[in-house]
C-alpha cells in the first residue's frame, strides 16, 4: 500500500503525510501508537481543557498502567471521563489490554446511560473520584476504576489485536431502546489510515477535539492524531462559548479544525475574527447537511488557502463511505454535495427491489467493504438482517444505509434525504418512531407524529399531538427523563386529529400544511434601540421565534438547546459590543434572570485575565472568582518553542480583541508570571491601562540563578538518569549537558533530548529538560520597566526560600513598588484551597475593591 492513496480530489498533495503501510491494519492499534511514542516521546499528544500537556511518553505510561488493572474478560468496559488526556489514555488502554470499550456521555440522561450500561454488559467503569459521581446507574457489580489512582506496574506486553473488539458507540433505536454498533480494531485503523492519508496528517498538526467521545466523530479526532504523532486540542465549547472558541483555536495554533455544520454555522455567524483562524489549512465539516450558503459565510473568517473536507457516512459504515475537498465552483446546488468514492468503500445505489438505478436517478445507498462495523452488539437477528456478505467478494459486507441519493455525471455524489422516519438534527441521528413512542406514554397524549421543519440550514423538531393540552415545560421535562436533548421537540402543536392516507398511516404532506408556520427570526434592530427590545430579539432569535415571552420560564422549557445558548451569548455579544462569560446563559436562565445578570455586568465588573500554563486547580479557583470579577484564561505555552515575548504579544493582541471596558487586572502563574510581566508592558505602551498585575512565584531572580539552571537542574538529570537508563545514554546525556549549556545551541541541544528520551511519566526526566530549557530562555529575557506596583505571590516552601532568592524574586527592580503575599506549600500549591481565602483578598487588595490588610509586604523599588 503506497503512502498516499488516491484520496486527495484536489486536497493537499505537496504536503507530506506521516507514512502508513498495509501491515499496520494486520497489527493492534496500541503498535501503531507505539511507534509514535519511538519517534517523539516528549511530544505533545494531548492538550486538556485547563491547558495540561500530556506527552505521549506520559499518555503511553497511563495507558499501559491501566490495562494492567483490567483483567481479561469478554464484557465491555466502560468510560466516563471529560475530554482530556485522561480518556484518551483510557481508550488506549483498554485497546492494549484487548478489552471493547463503550464511552458514556454524562449530558445524557441517567436513565439512557443506565439502558446502555445494561445492554452492553459492562463488568467495569474507568472514571475519576468526581466523575463517577455523574452517573448513579452503574450496575452493583459493576467495578470502578480510578484512573487518578493507577498503582502497579504498566502492562509489559499488550494483548489485543487487529480482530479485537474495539469498541461499541451506541445510537438510538425506532423502539426507543438503544442500539450499539461496533467495530474491531482493523476497521478503526483502516478508517484512521484513509483520513490521515487524504488530508495529510503529520507530526506537526495540531487537531481540535469538539465532539462527545460517545459518537463516532470523535474517534477520527483521537486517533487520527495519536496514530499520526499530531497533537489534539480538547476543546469544551459549553465552557469557552463561541468567541472564547476563536481564541483558543489561535492560542493553540490549530491547523485542523472539525466541526459539524450546525456547530460551524453558529460559529462563523459569531463573526469569528479572520486572525484568530489564520493557522487553520483544514476544516473537516461532516455529520449533517453542509449548504452552499455556508461557503459564503466560511471564508468571510477563515483564510483563502483553507480546504474544506467534507463527506457522509454512518457508524455503521465506519465512517465516511464518500468524501471530497469542496470546490465551490462546483457546488450547483443549495446543499453542497458529499464526495467521491473511497477505495475498498464501494457504493452502489439501488431501487426499491435492490436493483442498481441509472446515474441521476435516486436510490437508496448501499455500502460494501470489508471495514465497515461488524454488527450491532449482542442483537444477532438485527445484525444478520441489516448487514449481508458481498457475493463473490470473500470478507467484503454490505450495509443499506438508508440514505437517499443520485450520483452526477461528474461522480460526485448528491444527498437527498432518508428512506425511513430517521433525521439528523446537529449532528444526531434521531428516529422519530422512537421520540413518538415517548410521547404516546405521556398521561394525556392520544397520538403523536414527530416532523423536522424550519429552513434548512436550522432545522427543528416539531410534535404534532392529539390529547388534552398540557404546558410545554411539563412536556420537554418529562421527554428529558428517558431521550437525549436532541430528541426533544423543539415546538409543540395540539390538534384535533391527525390527517391520515387510506392506508390510515399520517398523511405528512396534509400534516405540515395544518401546522402554524416555523417562527421567523426576529429582525434586524436599529442600534438605538431600547435595550429590553435588543435583549427580547436576542432571547427570540437563538430560539427561532417570535412573540411574547414568558420571563419566568426557563430557557430550556421554551425550546433552548445547548447550541441556542451558545448562539444567544454570540448574540448578546454583539448587542453588548463586549466579551460575556460563559456562565451568564445556560439552559436553566429565565429570560427576567438573564435581564438582571447582564444589568450587574453592564455596572462595570473588573476583568481579570489569567495567563498560565495548565496550573492544578485553576479552573475551580477561577470560578470562585467570577462573582466579583469577569475572568479570563489565556493559555501560556510552557513548551520549548516560545519565548516569553513573543507569547506577550499574542496575548496582549488577545486582549486588545476583547476589549474589556471595564477595569483591566492581569495575573501570571508560573511561567506565565513573565509573559503576564511583559504583556502588560506592551498594553500600557499602546495606551492600554492595566490596573494591577500581580505574578506568582516566578520572576528575574529565577532567570539570574545559576544554581538553578545549572546546579539543580542538573543534579535532579544525575539523579534521574542513576541507575535507570542505559549507562551509554546516561554519559552521553550529562557530557552533553555539561558541556553545551553555557553555549547558544544550548536550546537546540535541550530539544533534541526531549524528543529522544522516552522516560516513564515518574521519572520526570522530560519535565526536568523542559524547565532547564525554560531557564535557558529567561537567561536571556530582559524586563523592562512597568510603572505602578506588582503583587508578588510567593511560595514559602517553593525554590524561593531552598535557593535564598530575594523575597521579592526580583521584581522591585522592574516597578515602582512590590507587594508581597506569601502562600504555604510549594510552587505546585499555590491555589490549594487552604491559601484560597488569602490569595483572594490579596488580588481585591491590588485591585482597589478591599482595603489593604497586614499580610502583604510593600518594597520600594531598589537603587
């Protein structure tokens, strides 16, 4: 097998793909990984939510260790973790111990995840001491095991194989019962393989992680970079919103950025801005109906050399059975067209009695291969009766998808809808006899049929009910206790009766002309407009309304999804001409509450901008901040490539596009402390006040110190390398060290070590080089000077008082006044819960809203 297939159809041919050959489908997926850890151990494999990295010498470690805790069995494993690190080592772990695994989705109902555990007979869950707190339905004697918690030795030999099970993803059933497809490790590689070669995946891509670990887009994200030796960004849109998206997708300099158009579409009417995007060659949009209209709206925000990769598929198809980089010059109707064939994915349309139609006309689509999913778990009369051998093609299945569609004389083929009652919704796959089934048990409700109408690039679910009427609210929360959020009608219409064909099934033609017509969007508003009348049109408009509101009801209860609670914060966004935070709209929000929040922010809360690598517990300590101030959290590499300069002016470019109009605060952590220090120094010198800066336990002193980049440093390398490597890596390691680190390749030098040694995460090795490579770089900063005073946070058993570095780490010299606050506990404690209550008052303190108080220290500048 050549490294690069014919897949491109005018994708990215000049760019080099990682190789992949025809034996990597013969082994297990955790050999592919392997490799990737040999090439570059101290890589970045994952990126979580908070900003820790995990490396993949790191990730391999977790992964092993945790297969070693799962004994060999048939039954499934569960997962219930975040998007992070920790579940992607959780998959690979459970592929390296040749266990199947079924990742659960805590926003889903916990009576759908206990249908699931149940159905797919799991014997053990893989979770955290906080997230198996998410889910009350695991079975009695179900196992839990604490990812958090590993002990014991890594698994020496992994034990799957290229016919393991790999896993289960489980969609929804027409009896309301969930369904779960799964696939072996063969057919996930082989997907994996035709993804990375059609887009050219490398090392040196960074992927966006968008998607529910529960649905098969995400295992293109996850696997498609840990098999490529890429680095994959978790992103939880809920948390950031759609402009904190825009920034994290340029802090993080992603290069491949997947979404499903719904989620795309909302984004890019967010106004994105064009700079934030710049870094992305690739947008992989799949899932759901990608319409011409949305070319338009691309690439107003992403840049003119950006491809487009798009296609259909199924989960049974794992994945995509047709794909192509869109041309729009050939996009010659209002739904974009979903690709060309794939190789070993044949597809063939056929009529109602299975015969193949004419190019140009409609049928259903079959697929054949021999990678497409092996069946539906534990249901072998549905599994032989939806997939069937290929005549004449030993190995090769066939599936009918269900999908309508005619192929052009060009070859590309064009969608046209679903054969049976089945519809996506954001991505979801909903079958409406399912949600109908719901409704009819609903006290009251004699007959329900469940419609999508609503334009096409917004498509909403609408019931159709005969009963006796109930209120809304009452309704959505009773469909909430056993359907996904998807599957819960967005509009409610009560009618009489409903209009039926002679065969007495629904006449849906007859239906749709009855019903009241889908809500328009609200209308442009003139920019004076009184503010509660910008406010209502927002509130309407996310919700594709119009009318009254009920103030008292919550959002969710008038038909508010997760996707109209982001589009209504980009909303009142744009109305406000200023950044929100995330916590200000969700689901819960009456519209009278929601006019209450946004009056206190418009009363001018301060804005704190936290600039830090991902620091332990950051994100709680930030929350219990956003009472009194509006936080924000810019990243800070702390990998080997970035100086603090030029990381400053990102995040003050950063900065400058959010635009705070309030009260300007900046608070560096650890290595962030020096970006913080000159970020600061670039707003003040472009006319930007920034009211206090305060940094923790970091500053000049570190980087004039040379016990320690060159006394410390290298002891804690000695006593790492003593006894554990190889005696010849071991000399060769302190030689080198010793020898160029007082020279200028010094960083080159430090690189090519991080990306040669694979230590075990304990071991710290790579952590060690690291921080000596960013004292090496600070060796070389010089601070300026920034008028005003500077909190410093001081760590009392941190390397302040171990090396007797000055009490204010050397930063009187850059301000005309420091004060000082001294923390328990080491560089790692200093937001422990236990120094919360100080560090909280020492901030109000810098920022003028409490009284100053005796704990700090004040020094003048020096002479």
């Amino acid at each position: 097998m050549p490294a690069t297939l014919p897949l491109d159809h005018h994708g990215p041919t000049e760019l080099s793909a990682t190789p992949w050959d025809a034996t990597d489908l013969d082994r297990p997926l955790f050999a592919r990984f392997s490799a990737c850890v040999e090439q570059a151990g101290g890589h970045a494999a994952v990126i979580d939510t908070d900003g820790r990295v995990w490396s993949y010498a790191q990730l391999q470690h977790t992964a092993l260790c945790l297969a070693a805790q799962l004994s060999a069995s048939t039954a499934p494993v569960a997962i219930l973790l975040p998007a992070g690190g920790a579940l992607a080592a959780a998959f690979l772990g459970a592929l390296a111990a040749g266990r199947t695994y079924v990742a659960l989705d805590p926003a889903f109902p916990p009576e759908r995840n206990r249908l699931i555990l149940a159905q797919a007979g799991v014997d053990c869950m893989i979770c955290t001491a906080s997230t198996r707190h998410w889910l009350s339905a695991a079975p009695a004697a179900c196992r839990m095991i604490d990812i958090d918690a590993l002990d014991g030795e890594p698994l020496p030999t992994p034990c799957g194989h290229a016919n393991s099970i790999a896993y289960i993803i489980y969609t929804s059933g027409s009896t309301g019962q969930p369904k779960g497809v799964y696939q072996d490790q063969r057919g996930l590689l082989h997907d994996v393989m035709q993804y990375s070669l059609a887009v050219h995946l490398h090392a040196g891509d960074r992927l966006s992680w968008l998607y529910s670990p529960s649905v098969s887009g995400a295992i293109r994200d996850i696997y498609a970079a840990l098999l490529n030796g890429a680095t994959l960004v978790a992103i939880d849109i809920h948390a950031c919103g759609l402009a904190g998206l825009a920034r994290i997708v340029a802090a993080q300099r992603l290069s491949v950025f997947h979404a499903i158009p719904p989620l795309l579409r909302a984004f890019l009417q967010s106004e994105p801005p064009p700079a934030a995007l710049a870094t992305v060659r690739l947008a992989y949009v799949a899932g759901d109906r990608f319409f011409a209209s949305d070319l338009a709206l691309f690439y107003r925000s992403f840049a003119p050399h950006c491809l487009i990769y798009n296609g259909i598929g199924s989960t049974e198809c794992a994945t995509l059975y047709r794909h192509w980089f869109v041309d729009a010059a050939r996009v010659q109707t209002a739904l974009v067209p979903v690709g060309h064939a794939l190789p070993q994915r044949e597809v063939r349309l056929l009529d109602a009695q299975g015969i193949p139609v004419a190019r140009g006309d409609i049928g259903e689509v079959e697929v054949c291969s021999p990678f497409i999913a092996r069946g539906y778990w534990r249901q072998p009369a549905l599994t032989q009766r939806c997939f069937r051998d290929a005549p004449q093609r030993p190995g090769w299945r066939c599936f009918r998808t269900g999908d309508l569609a005619r192929e052009r004389a060009d070859g590309l083929l064009e969608f046209v809808g679903r054969k049976d009652g089945q519809i996506k919704i954001r991505g979801h796959r909903i079958e409406t006899g399912a949600v109908e089934a719901e409704l009819r048990r609903l006290p009251g409700v004699r007959d329900a049929v469940v419609l999508a109408l609503g334009a096409a690039e917004a498509t909403q679910l609408v019931a159709c009910l005969c009963g006796t009427p109930q209120p809304e609210s009452q309704l959505r929360q009773a469909l909430r206790r056993t359907l996904p959020e998807a599957c819960v009608p967005t509009h409610f219409q009560w009618l009489e009766r409903i209009p039926s064909l002679p065969n007495f099934k629904a006449d849906l033609q007859r239906l749709k002309q009855q019903l009241t017509p889908a809500p328009a969007a609200g209308s442009e508003l003139p920019a004076d407009a009184p503010w509660p009348q910008r406010l209502a049109a927002c509130w309407n408009d996310a919700l594709r309304r119009h009318g009254p509101i009920d103030t008292q009801c919550s959002f969710a209860d008038q038909g508010g999804d997760s996707l109209a609670a982001m589009r209504l914060l980009a909303l009142l966004e744009k109305a406000c001409g200023r950044s929100l935070p995330i916590a200000l709209v969700h689901r819960q929000q009456t519209f009278a509450a929601l006019s209450q929040a946004l009056a206190a922010l418009t009363d001018g809360r301060p804005c704190l901008i936290v600039l830090s690598p991902g620091f332990p517990r950051l994100a709680e300590f930030a929350h219990g901040l956003r009472e009194q101030l509006d936080v924000h959290h810019i990243v800070v590499d702390a990998s080997t490539e970035a100086t603090p300069e030029a990381q400053a002016a990102a995040a003050a470019a950063q900065i400058r596009a959010l635009a705070p109009d309030t009260a300007l605060h900046l608070l560096g952590l650890s290595y962030g402390a020096c970006v913080a220090f000159d970020t600061a120094c670039r707003l003040h010198a472009a006319g930007v006040t920034v009211a206090s800066l305060s940094v923790g336990d970091m500053g000049p002193a570190y980087a004039a110190s040379p016990r320690l980049h060159l006394g410390g440093r290298l002891r804690q390398i000695r006593r790492i390398l003593s006894g554990r490597e190889a005696p010849a890596l071991r000399r060769k390691t302190l030689r080198l060290l010793e020898r160029a680190l007082p020279a200028a390749p010094a960083e080159r030098l430090l690189q090519y070590l991080l990306r040669r040694t694979r230590p075990a995460p304990q071991h710290g090795l790579a952590s060690e080089l690291g921080a000596l490579l960013r004292q090496r770089q600070l060796s070389r900063w010089q601070p300026g000077h920034l008028p005003g005073a500077i909190g410093v946070l001081v760590a009392e058993a941190g390397l302040t008082e171990k090396w007797r570095l000055p009490a204010d780490l050397g930063w009187s010299a850059h301000a005309d006044s420091v004060r000082i606050c001294r923390l328990d506990g080491g560089h790692g404690q200093l937001l422990d819960a236990a120094n919360e209550p100080r560090l909280r008052r020492f901030l109000l303190e810098q920022m003028g809203l409490l009284p100053p108080a005796a704990h700090r220290v004040d020094m003048p500048p020096r002479s």
